[in-house]
C-alpha cells in the first residue's frame, strides 16, 4: 500500500513538472514574442523618424529606395536585398544591398572571383509576364517561401555566396499605389527567416509605400505652387495689358466688369484713342480659357492697337488683323471680337462683327434695347478670301442717353442648377430696368443678375461686360 502511494505521488510530481515545464515554455514564447513587437516597434519608429526627414528634406525617389532596402536588410538581418520598380512595364531594380543574387538567371562558372562578382551585380530588368516577383507585384501580395532551397520558384545558383536559403518578397504600395516589391535573401544567422522577420518585412514595406507616396505628394505640390506662382505672374502681367482705367470723355461714360474664370481668361477688352473726336472700342473672347487664351489674347490685342491706328474703318481693321494671325494660329484657336469706332462728333458707332456676341445699345427714346446684327467670322477661323468677305460695317446713332453694351458668351451662357442658361433676353431685360442708372450701375445690376441666377454653380466661362452711355 506504502507503495502504491509513493508511486502516485511520483506520478503527480512528474505530471506537475510536465505542466510547469509547458506553461514555462509558454510564458518563454510569450515573452519573445512581447520583446520581438517591442523590438518591431522600435525599428519601425527609427525607419519613420528617418524616411520622414528624408522626405522633408526633398530626397527624391531613388534615395528613399536605397533607405528602404538599407534599413529592411538591417532590420530583418538579412544578408542581401532589393527594391524591383515598375518602369515600362519591366521590373527593374533600382537600389541593392549586399551580395544579391540574380532571381531569373543562373550564373555560371567563372575562372575570377571579379568575373563572378560583375554578373552577379549587374541585375537585369524582369518581364511582368511571370516569376515571383512579377506576380507580388501583380496581385500585391507577400510571399515568404522559409526554405527556399526546396522551392522550384527559385533559381538556385552553385556558388555558396548566393544561393537562396530563405526568401521574403513584399509590396511596396499605399493607398491603391504600387511602387514596387522588396525583396530579402539568406538571414545573416545562416537559418530561416521567421514568421516575426516576414511580418516585420511587410510592415516596412507599407511604411515605405506611405513615405513614396508622401514623396509624390510632396513633388505634386511642389509643381502646383510653382505653376500657381506662374499664374499669378501671368494673371499680372495680363491686368497690366488691359486697361485700369478707360478714357475720359465728357461726351460718354465708360465702365467695364471683367471676371474671368480662372485665374488668368481669355477674354479682353480695350479703349484706342484714335483721330481728333474718335474712339476705338474693343471686346473679345479668345477660344478656351486659362494661359493659352491668355498669350492669345496678348498677341491680338498688340496687334490690334498698332493696325487700329492707320485710320481703317473697323472692318478693314479686323480684315487686317484676320490676315496677320490667321497663318500663325493653330486650327483649333480663334477669336471672336467686335470693334467699333466711337464718333462724338458725328454721334455715331461704327461696328464690324467677327463672329462676337450681338451689341446691344439701348435707345433712350424708344425706351427699349435694340440688337446690332451683322455678319462675320471668327478671327483666326478661315483665309482672308472668306473672311473679308462675310464682314460688314454697319453705323448706327449715338444719341444722349443712349447706351451701348458689349459683353461676352460668360455672362449670357452662366447656367442655373437646372442647367438654364441666363441668356441674351435677360440680359436686355436687365439693362432696360437699369438703363436710367449710371453706367457702373448697369454693370453692377446686370453682374449680381448673373451672379444670383447661377447662385452656387461657379462662372464656366469669363465674364466681360463694357458699357458705355452718351452724356
């Protein structure tokens, strides 16, 4: 009986020691694995305090990819690595550590150690159509083959130096972006790489993506202040070309609003004073919008007042300006523009129209808006033979109180929610309700109009408005 008791109490002893010794190996794993997260967070945090002053300091691509494979090799203990980047359809590797070893290719015997080492370094592009690497890429996922020596997706080299014991290859992407594949050979310690190395690996290919993609960021705002600082420039240099201010005339008054779109437009307007009692007057749209209507515009506009000045009538002023752009423009650039001479003496405005919005002039003693139809092309549009033949000169009466409007498509084609332009009736019905005002009066009714019938839809388009009223 003594024994049967001595025998149990052994078999419990060795049964507690089993379990102690189990719950023992627990804790060990537990604790490795609580110090390998701490040792993980601890790299992660000095590979993103670096990369971020990388990037704040303007390092381009090619720096953060040779940072990348520098700190994932020191960081996982591997003995080699490389970053593989898309470039035309090819994966071509950018930046290298270590001995690493050709994916696609086997090298053969060499008779010099120098021979082997320039075959092994000089790394060729893959094709995206297959291998590993290529299909990381592809479906962005990592793969980690533990022993790679067994593994038919590796090509296996007979130098000991570099053949492929272990294999980790990750992406290198953030926020729907690819940037490439990080790949890591043979850990230093000679064993496989582990589960914690892999995990380890990804997450540092993620903190990569995110640097990259803040780099990209970064370049792209750096190319957006510089060409808001060109705009800018040219918006200034195209609020010197028009006019501040228009000339004064005790016959009229003369006001513009002008409104363009984006920073810079491709509308413009202009007073010439001409002969002894004569004004010239011009508004014009040139196609599109932004910096190419805007170094159109200049061109035409220099243009303009140099062959204003021999004295023509306005048709044969925009024939001669029709003549010495048309061969200069590309097809698809024009202008519409309205010129007209304003007589004081004879109170009178001649008109030429090359494919502009109608003039409107509003009749005091009618008490009503008449349009000024007339016939004619865009400048830039067709040959001279065409053009000057579609262009007249039509003259009407300029009588006190009279006035006259020019304007361009922003103000009568702005839409509503609904997609309802403002149109030309509108615009005549606000400049019969105001026309009694003074001229910046009638500008500034027929602007708020637009503005409120829009409401929130944005101008599509610029805006100019020039009116002018006999005193």
């Amino acid at each position: 009986m003594e024994s049967l008791v001595i025998l149990v109490s052994s078999i419990c002893i060795i049964t507690l020691s089993i379990r102690l010794y189990i719950d023992m190996q627990r804790l060990y794993a537990i604790q490795e694995k609580l110090e390998n997260t701490t040792e993980e967070k601890e790299v992660l945090l000095d590979f993103l305090h670096i990369i971020t002053e990388d990037v704040a300091k303007g390092a381009n691509k090619d720096a953060i990819y040779r940072r990348l494979v520098r700190a994932t090799a020191l960081s996982c203990g591997a003995m080699s690595a490389c970053f593989y980047e898309c470039i035309n359809n090819k994966l071509v590797p950018v930046a290298v550590e270590g001995l690493f070893p050709p994916l696609q290719r086997k090298i053969p015997k060499f008779k010099t150690r120098s021979q082997f080492l320039e075959n092994v370094i000089a790394h060729k592009p893959m094709p995206m159509d297959s291998g590993i690497i290529a299909d990381v890429y592809k479906t962005s996922e990592a793969v980690f083959i533990k022993k790679a020596m067994y593994d038919s997706r590796i090509i296996q080299h007979e130098d000991d130096s570099i053949k492929i014991k272990s294999f980790i290859a990750v992406p290198v992407t953030f926020a729907g972006e690819k940037y490439g594949v990080l790949v890591l050979t043979n850990p230093i310690s000679n064993k496989s790489f582990t589960s914690t190395i892999f995990s380890l690996a990804k997450t540092l290919g993620e903190q990569g993506g995110l640097a990259l993609y803040n780099l990209d960021g970064i370049a792209a705002r750096v190319v957006r202040s510089q060409m808001d600082n060109d705009l800018r420039l040219a918006s200034s240099v195209q609020h010197y070309l028009l006019p501040r201010k228009l000339p004064i005339n005790e016959k009229f008054s003369t006001t513009v609003t002008y409104k363009p779109q984006l920073l810079i437009g491709g509308d413009f307007y202009d007073t010439i004073k001409l002969e002894e009692g004569k004004t010239g007057v011009v508004i014009a749209d040139a196609s599109g919008n932004g910096v190419p209507a805007a170094m159109l515009m200049a061109v035409a506009q220099s243009k303009l007042h140099y062959i204003a000045k021999m004295g023509m009538s306005p048709a044969q002023t925009l024939m001669k300006l029709n003549a010495e752009l048309v061969r200069s423009m590309s097809s698809d650039m024009f202008i519409t523009i309205t010129f007209a001479i304003i007589d004081s003496d004879a109170n009178t405005i001649t008109i030429a129209r090359a494919g502009h919005e109608l003039p409107i002039i509003y009749k005091a003693k009618e008490g009503k808006c008449i349009e000024v139809k007339s016939s004619g092309m865009a400048v830039g549009m067709v040959e001279s033979e065409i053009f000057d033949e579609m262009l007249e000169d039509i003259t009407i009466p300029f009588e006190k109180n009279d006035v006259f409007i020019l304007y361009t498509d922003g103000a009568t084609e702005a839409t509503n929610s609904k997609g309802e332009e403002f149109t030309t009736a509108r615009l005549i019905t606000e400049i019969e309700i105001n026309a009694t005002s003074t001229v910046k009066e009638i500008n500034e009714s027929i602007f708020n109009a637009v503005k409120n019938f829009a409401h929130n839809n944005s101008l599509s388009d610029d805006l100019t408005l020039l009116s002018i009223k006999k005193n």
